[in-house]
C-alpha cells in the first residue's frame, strides 16, 4: 500500500465518525484507530520490499574459477610519501616550472613539489638521490598523510 493511500485513509478517519478502520490488502494488513489524533499499527506481515539476491559470480562453463582482474604492478623503487594533508603543487607557482619531470636526476634534499595546508607553502625534499620515474599525483590534488607522491629509482 502507498503512502499516498495511507495518509488519505487516515485523513478519512480523522474526519469521520469512525474511530477504528482495518484493511487487508496483498501486501499485508493495515489498522488505524482514532484516539487523541488519528494514529496507524501495522499489523501481519511488514509492507517493505525484499532486497534483490545478489548476482550469482560468473563462473566459465567449464566449471574453473575465473581469475579475478589484476591489480595494476607495484611502482618499484623508493616512495616519496606525503609528510601532511594539504594541496599538492608541482611548481613553485601557476605556469612556473615543474621542480621535476619523470627522468629528472635529483640528490638528496633537492624540492621535488610544495605541499599548501593552512594557507602555508612547504617545500617537500627529496629523502633520497636517483631519478624520479613516476609521479603520482596531479598538480592541485588534494593529498593524505602518508599518500605517495613520487617514485624515486
């Protein structure tokens, strides 16, 4: 039964003489009794849908497993982690240059990016000397504690 049917039978009840009404319906079994204001008690079996049954998994006529989806690799090499949360910059400014493109050679303590939080620039330095292969955020990304940024090899 809809809500829109519901509130027209209490509304009906209210308005009448009558001060108790029970309909039963497919659905399961509706009692409204007028007392200080009109009030409802389902009764019998809840008027709520079932949740749909999951999908059962697919699995190959054959009867094998199917393999689940590979996991991108794992960069290899070392991970320059955030140290904070904040906003994650590539450049010193807008249309500045980058610190660093994937190849570049850096040493240790060079400024691979700016990480703002608080309305403060920290410059993040690189914790150790190779060649950055891959970078791991988007300019103007907000980033975590701990999330990596760089991979340094």
């Amino acid at each position: 039964m809809d809500l829109r049917k519901l509130k027209t039978l209490i509304d009906l009840v209210s308005e009448s003489n009558v001060s108790e009404l029970e309909i039963t319906e497919a659905e399961g079994k509706v009692r409204i009794v007028k007392g200080g204001g009109a009030q409802m008690q389902p009764t019998g079996t809840p008027m709520m849908m079932a949740p749909a049954p999951a999908p059962a998994p697919l699995q190959p006529a054959n009867g094998a497993i199917a393999a689940a989806p590979l996991a991108p690799p794992e960069p290899t090499g070392h991970m320059v982690k955030s140290p904070m949360v904040g906003t994650f910059y590539r450049a010193s400014a807008p249309g500045a240059k980058s610190f660093v493109e994937i190849g570049s050679v850096v040493k240790e303590g060079d400024t691979i990016c700016i990480i703002e939080a608080m309305k403060i620039l920290n410059e993040i330095e690189a914790d150790k000397s190779g060649t950055v292969s891959q970078i791991l955020c988007e300019n103007g990304q907000a980033v975590e504690y701990g999330q990596p940024l760089f991979v340094i090899e």
